[in-house]
C-alpha cells in the first residue's frame, strides 16, 4: 500500500493537478479503498486542518506583505539594501539575500517575501546577466528565510503545539537567519566572481543614509512586533493584525502610494494568496491525519526510538527524516505530523527544545524549495517561472542550506546565545 500510495502521488504530479488535489485526492481513494471509514471523515480533515488559532497569522502577514510591496515599502527596503551590499561582488544577488531578510523580518512568511522581493530583483538581475535558474534558485532560497528569522509563523506553530516559548524561538531565530542568509551571500560573491558579473560603483554615505531615511517606517515593523510580543501587549496572533495596522498607516498615509482602489485590490490578491495557502493547508492536513492512521508515523517514530539517547545521532536522523517529510509536505503538516515524537525523542537525548524548534525551521525552510512540493516552486509561477526552470534553479542551493543546516544545528549556541540572555535554563 505505501508503494502505491506513492505512485498515486508521483501520477497525480506528472499530470500537473493542483497540490491540494494531489494531497487529498489519493488520501481519499486509499480510505474508500482500504478501509471502511467513511468518506465524509476527509471533509472533516480538511476543515479542522485550518481550524486552528495560531494559523490566523497566516493571511494577516500575506496581507501585511502585499501592503508593503503595494505601497512602496518594500521597494525601499531593496533600495537601502542596494546602497549597503550594492558594490560587493555580486552586490544584486547580495541585495535579493538581504532584500528577503528585511521582508522576512516583517512579513514571517516565506511566500510572501518570495514574491514581494522577486518582483522587485529577479528583473534586474535578468537585465544584470545573471542566469535566470541562478537568480530563482536565490530568490526562492533566500526566501524561506521567513520560515527562520523572526516574526516565523513556523515558529508561532511550534510553539503553540509544544509549549515551547515563542518569544525564546523568535530570539534564536535572530542567529540561525543570520547563518542561513550568510551562505548565500557568500554563494552569491562567489558566483558573480566566476560569471564574470560587473560591480556597482562604491558606497555612498549620502545614498545610504537618504535610503535608511526613507526605509526606517519598515525597519521600525521588527521592533514593534518583537517588542510588543517581549513586553507582553500583544500575542504573536494579534502581533500579525499590528502589522498590517502599521503597514496600511504607513503606505497610505505616511507614504501615499496606496489609495482606497489599490487597497481594494490589495485585499482581493492576499484573498487569493490566502485561500491558495490555506487549502494547501487543510489538504495536507488530511494527507497528515492519513499518514498517521496508516501507520506511517509509527514506523518513523519507531526508527526514531531506536537510535538511543546520544544527541548528535538523533539530531542526524531527525534532519534526515524532516528533509525527506519537507519534500512531500508543507512546514505545519510537518509539525502535525512529526514534532509530537520528535520532540519525545529529542529532548529525552538532551536536545533543548527551542533548539530543536529553530532546527526544524530550517529543515523546514529548506524544505520549501525542495522537489518535488516545496511550495515556494509553486509560488515562483507568479513571477513568470515554470515549475521546471524552479526545480532545475534550486539545486545548488539545497546543497549549500545543508550547509548552513550542519552549522546551526551542532554549534546550538548559534541559536541559544541571545535566547540565553533573556530566559532561563535554555541551552544548560
């Protein structure tokens, strides 16, 4: 049954159906087929895969992202991150890496900042000669960083199905987005070196504190998110609903570029984006809920169990395990499915949880660009990719995010230093 279980999927792909038919389509006909549970029960899957507190972050960071991408926002946050990496070699690809780390910073959505940045960078950086797979392999992989750095709704998830502190993983997420946005910066000098790639012309103090200036409404937004969660005036829910409180004030009132009728169309696009996540969402739910009743799960969790207590084994296994899950399934169908007994066996091996949780997040990250269902392969098609050139583009940058991965998840004090400071008994 699991061969053909996987068949069905591989089929389904090859035919090009959406993913959300390709993840509950085959969980359907295995359930009539197999069992004698009746169909309705997937209706019902699907429905309380979204019901779920934490997720109500999700469209109000979409909407807080294609505010600020609508409303100048995010053009001025590539503008000062020109001005500041701009003249290093490979200074436009540099700009899209930390373009997607001010984005991710504000937005906490890994769509959203691919789409937002890629936007803006990918035709300049067709215009600057670099190779299309090249720059959306960067755009897509720099992209997942809103799964790491903070506000992280990965995280937010984590957190709420753990216990875990959310304010702890947000802080060790600071470090581990630095390490994973740091390989493709050095990606990125590296390639413009051997490609060739002409320089910008040198730094401007002017030019960089005009661009600071003018992108310092942005920059406040991690401030004032972080801040409100750490001092205890608003959940990491209701710090989604402050951002796009703050994105729409600035862009329509301090910025004027967003009239009422962009807002309007604004509304209907994070509609749209919402509902294309969403169903993802609940379909993977029931593909999770599947997963589980078959026995899938067990089987993992059984390998998990029998690799004893030394942490570096299990870290090893769990990264393996989650990068395999991240290539069939979104990051929260990964928490539903995976962290309840991964967090057993983890922190049994002395792994500290909010470790854990940032070594997730960058598995899951990972997993976002990852054939064949990384979702951000699928959110590149509104940039005008198809879902070949995407695949073929991400390759190399798999390779160097495990890179990174390696790094951050056996030198923990990566995460753990800043959290340290701030909570006790992390990382003793």
């Amino acid at each position: 049954m699991p061969l053909g279980f996987a068949a069905t999927l591989t089929f389904l792909l090859a035919l090009s159906v959406p993913i959300f038919v390709a993840l509950s389509l085959p969980v359907l006909v295995f359930l009539l087929a197999t069992t004698s549970t009746p169909p309705m029960l997937v209706i019902q899957r699907l429905f309380s895969g979204v019901d779920k507190f934490p997720l109500m972050a999700i469209p109000f960071f979409i909407l807080a992202g294609n505010l600020m991408a609508s409303g100048g926002l995010s053009r001025r946050l590539t503008d000062l991150a020109v001005s500041l990496v701009g003249p290093l070699p490979g200074g436009l690809a540099m700009t899209s890496v930390s373009s997607s780390m001010f984005f991710s910073a504000i937005s906490g959505s890994s769509p959203a900042t691919v789409v937002a940045v890629g936007k803006i960078m990918l035709p300049a950086m067709t215009e600057a000669r670099y190779a299309k797979p090249f720059s959306i392999g960067l755009l897509m992989s720099s992209g997942s960083l809103g799964i790491v750095i903070p506000p992280s709704i990965f995280m937010i998830v984590y957190g709420s199905v753990t216990g875990v502190s959310i304010g702890a993983l947000f802080l060790a997420g600071v470090g581990a987005g630095l390490i994973y946005g740091a390989v493709f910066m050095v990606m990125s000098m590296i390639y413009a070196k051997f490609a060739g790639l002409p320089r910008a012309a040198g730094w401007s103090r002017a030019e960089i504190l005009r661009n600071l200036r003018g992108s310092a409404w942005g920059i406040a937004i991690p401030v004032i998110v972080l801040g409100g969660i750490y001092g205890g005036f608003f959940t990491p829910t209701e710090a989604a609903a402050v951002t796009v409180a703050y994105a729409a004030f600035v862009t329509m009132v301090v910025y004027r570029e967003l009239d009422m009728k962009g807002l309007v169309t604004v509304l209907l696009d994070s509609a749209v984006t919402t509902a294309q996540v969403m169903i993802v969402v609940a379909a993977a739910s029931a593909f999770a809920w599947y997963l589980t009743t078959s026995g899938f799960a067990t089987g993992v969790q059984g390998l998990l169990s029998g690799i004893g207590n030394d942490p570096v084994k299990v870290l090893l296994v769990i990264n393996v395990v989650v990068l395999i899950a991240g290539m069939f399934l979104d990051p929260n169908s990964i928490i539903i499915i995976l962290v309840p007994f991964l967090f057993t066996v983890a922190t049994a091996a002395g792994v500290d949880p909010v470790h854990l949780g940032v070594v997730l997040s960058v598995n899951a990250a990972i997993g976002m660009f990852t054939p064949p269902f990384g979702l951000n392969l699928f959110v590149a098609s509104t940039l005008g990719i198809t879902y070949r050139q995407a695949a073929i583009g991400s390759a190399p940058f798999i390779l160097v995010a495990l890179l990174a991965l390696m790094v951050i998840t056996y030198v923990p004090q990566v995460s753990l230093w800043l959290p340290a400071q701030v909570y006790q008994g992390i990382g003793g």
